[in-house]
C-alpha cells in the first residue's frame, strides 16, 4: 500500500505514527512533509512510478481548494472532503447559515458583504459583538474587541485596508458568548459518522491564558469536565450536522471536528473545522486503540466506518515553539534530540534540514506526547522528557492540562 499525506505539521506526523503503528510496512509519503517524519523525501517519490492507494489531506487550505475532489476525478481514494463540504471551515458566513438551516445551536449572528453594510450593523450593537473575517485567515480571522471604538478600527483593518486580503471583505458579526471551550471529534461519509473523542486546545501563547492567539500551544483529551448531558447534545448537534450534510448533498468524507462553548444555555457550535485539529490531532491519535488506516479506508471508501476504540488512558500534548512565535521566528537553529523515554510521543512539525542538519523552520517545531493513568502523570511524563529536545530559543507553556478548564 502507498499512502500520502499531504501537509508538514506535527498533525501529519501523528497521523503517520498511527499508522504506521498497525502497518508498519506500508509506504508511506508527505507532501510536503518535513524531515522529522522520517520517510522518503518528495524526490525519492518522484523517482518511483506510485500510484497511491489513499490519500489524507491534512490542513485546511488545499481542502477548500478542491485538492479532495482532484484526485477522486483520477479515481484515487482521499479521506478529505469536497471542496462544497470544505466550505463549512472556508466560509464562516456560508457555515452560520448551515448551522441556522438546519437548526444548530450557536451564537446569534449578522453578516455584512460591505463596508457600509458592517457599520449600519455594527451601529445596532450596544455590546461590542465578536467580528470573524468570512475566509481562511490561519487563525487571525476572529477579533473580540473590548468597546464599539474597537470595532470600528477592526472593520477598517479588514474592509478597507485589507488586512487579510479577500478573507476580510466580507465579515460576520457575532454575540459573544461566555463559558469554557470543548472540541469534539466525528468521522464521517455517507454511510454515517462514528465519535473519535474530545479534546481541549490552549490557544493563548502564554501561561494562564495570556499573551496572543497562536494555533495551539498545546492540548489533552479527553476533556474531563464532558458530561453526560454535554453528550448528549453534541450527539444531537451531530446528527442534525449530519443531515444537512446529506441533504445539502456534500461529498464529506473525513473529520468533523465541532468547535463548541459551554455557556450557561448549554453547548453552543463556534465553528466547525473539516479536518484534524493541530495539536489535537496529536492527544486523539496518542488515544486511539483501533486501526486508523483501516478507519480512513472505510470513511475515503464511503463504506461503513467501523467502531472507534481508544485507550482508558489520557493523553497530553505540550507544543515546543521557536522563538518570535506567533509573530517572525527566529530559524535556522540546530536542533538537538536526546534519548526518550519508550512511551513520550516526539512529533515533528516546523523542522528542515540545512546543509545535513536538522534545524527549526516555522513557528510550532515539535509536538511532545504523553499518556497517563490521570492528568498528572501524563504532565509529568511530558514536561520531565522536555529537557532532551534543545534549539536555540525553544520555549513552551508550562501549564498545559493543568487547570483542566
Ligand atoms: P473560531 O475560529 O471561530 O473558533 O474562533 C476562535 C476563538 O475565538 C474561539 O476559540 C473562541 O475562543 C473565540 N470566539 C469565537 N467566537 C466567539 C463568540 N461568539 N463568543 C466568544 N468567543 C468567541
Ligand atoms: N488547534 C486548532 C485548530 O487546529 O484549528
């Protein structure tokens, strides 16, 4: 079996260890990948006559750019979906109205297609709302100003000064709402979808919450604080996705991943995302007990998804990040990886080689993985093997998964 995956992040690496770990024979390929993977270069790919058998599609940009669709016209199997489904995560106004369509709990909310538009409505706020530019913005798109002043200079950012190019020339308004956040996990195609957990992300640079948005600074699961009556409710949040799904006729076959709040009415949807999140990608594959590759085969097949096992154990994830992130980096610094423990994960995301060396390239280098019986043992397994990865300006969070909400 050939089997590429296309994106570089620790996400795909931790894709690959799932794989690998039941089917450690196959051949396995990223694009572009990055050389803490291990595996053939794009090169060495090219110089074989391959045809592959699946294809994962990682990130969210070649997604909304019909990459999926692309290679199923060549008859190739992908676990991706469509460019029409991808469009729930590439457009946030074409999502909200999925989500009113069909009756799924999330914030009240207005769109506006111009720049007069947004101030005649942001004029009908007396709170200031939640503005989101409509396109893929890798994170920066979502803005929680503190006065109508604000909002005003962020629409202006966005609407006429292009801060984010075509991503920012139509925006959304939201309420904003309050309470803790919990992401939750589905496979799905047109047979069904199955649960593949949850898991809680700290999006914040800094310890306790502060300092600027990043991708994620790290991330456990599952998240202990998921009820029975969180259950519930996502379960209804879900199939009511999944009947708009079908009825709207979407060629969805991947993740669902449901980016929710917990405020006082109940779980309420912030977004959905049609693809793995990163770095939960990394805690849910730590988890996971049942043979991914034979669960991408069946979702990219539309075949019947068999049941998700994962493990009793808990997992954690803390991100290891260069210097500068999220703003320029400092790159190029040699990296160092000493001997670790048989049981830490090591998943390599922004790494390149210079010259024979293995240096850091992007923001979130490694992702550095621990089970536990409990949070704490998995805390201490994670932050006690830090010490053996070093570059220059390395930095992490140092209290991921320790208040638990
Ligand atoms: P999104 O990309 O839509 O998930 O938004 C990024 C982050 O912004 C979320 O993880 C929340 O922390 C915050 N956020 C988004 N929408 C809202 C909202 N309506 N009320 C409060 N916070 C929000
Ligand atoms: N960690 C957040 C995301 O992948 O969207």
């Amino acid at each position: 079996m050939k089997i590429l995956l296309i994106g570089s992040g620790a996400r795909e690496h931790a894709l690959l260890y799932a794989m690998k770990k039941n089917h450690p024979d196959y051949d396995y390929f990223a694009m572009p990948g990055n050389p803490g993977m291990k595996i053939p270069s794009l090169e060495e790919a090219a110089a074989m006559e391959l045809k592959w058998d699946l294809v994962i599609i990682g990130p969210e940009d070649p997604l909304a750019r019909g990459v999926a669709d692309d290679f199923r016209k060549k008859g190739i199997l992908v676990f991706g979906p469509g460019a029409d489904a991808a469009a729930l995560e590439s457009s946030k106004i074409f999502s909200k109205n999925f989500m009113q369509k069909y009756d799924i709990p999330t914030a009240a909310y207005k769109e506006a297609r111009t720049y007069k538009d947004a101030l005649n409505v942001l004029m009908k706020f007396s709170d200031p709302p939640v503005i989101k530019a409509d396109g893929l913005a890798g994170g920066k798109g979502v803005f929680l100003p503190e006065s109508i002043n604000e909002a005003h200079s962020i629409l202006e950012a966005l609407m006429v000064e292009n801060l984010l190019g075509s991503s920012g020339s139509k925006v959304l308004f939201e309420e904003k709402l309050e309470g803790p956040e919990i992401s939750f996990f589905y496979l799905v195609n047109k047979q069904g979808y199955k649960y593949l957990g949850s898991a809680r992300d700290h999006k914040r640079a800094y310890d306790g919450g502060k300092g600027p948005n990043t991708g994620g600074m790290g991330t456990y699961s599952p998240v202990p604080d998921v009820d029975e009556k969180d259950m519930k409710q996502i379960d209804e949040i879900m199939e009511r996705t999944y009947r708009g799904i079908l009825a709207e006729n979407m060629d969805y076959r991947g993740v669902v991943f449901i980016g929710c709040m917990r405020t006082k009415e109940g779980l309420k949807v912030l977004e959905y995302n049609v693809r793995f999140g990163d770095p939960e990608t990394q805690v849910l594959m730590a988890r996971l007990e049942s043979d991914f590759l034979e669960l991408a085969m069946a979702v990219a097949k539309n075949e019947l998804i068999p049941e998700v096992l994962l493990k009793d154990q808990v997992a954690l994830c803390v991100v290891l990040a260069s210097k500068g992130y999220p703003n320029e980096i400092l790159k190029d610094q040699p990296i160092e990886i000493g001997n670790l423990e048989e049981d830490i994960l090591l998943f390599s995301g922004g790494t390149s080689l210079l010259d024979g060396v293995l240096v850091n390239s992007s923001g979130r280098v490694f992702s550095l993985v621990a089970l536990g019986d409990n949070f704490e043992q998995a805390r201490e397994k994670v932050y006690g093997s830090i010490d053996r990865v070093k570059f220059q300006g390395m930095w992490y969070r140092r209290d991921i998964g320790e208040n638990l909400i």
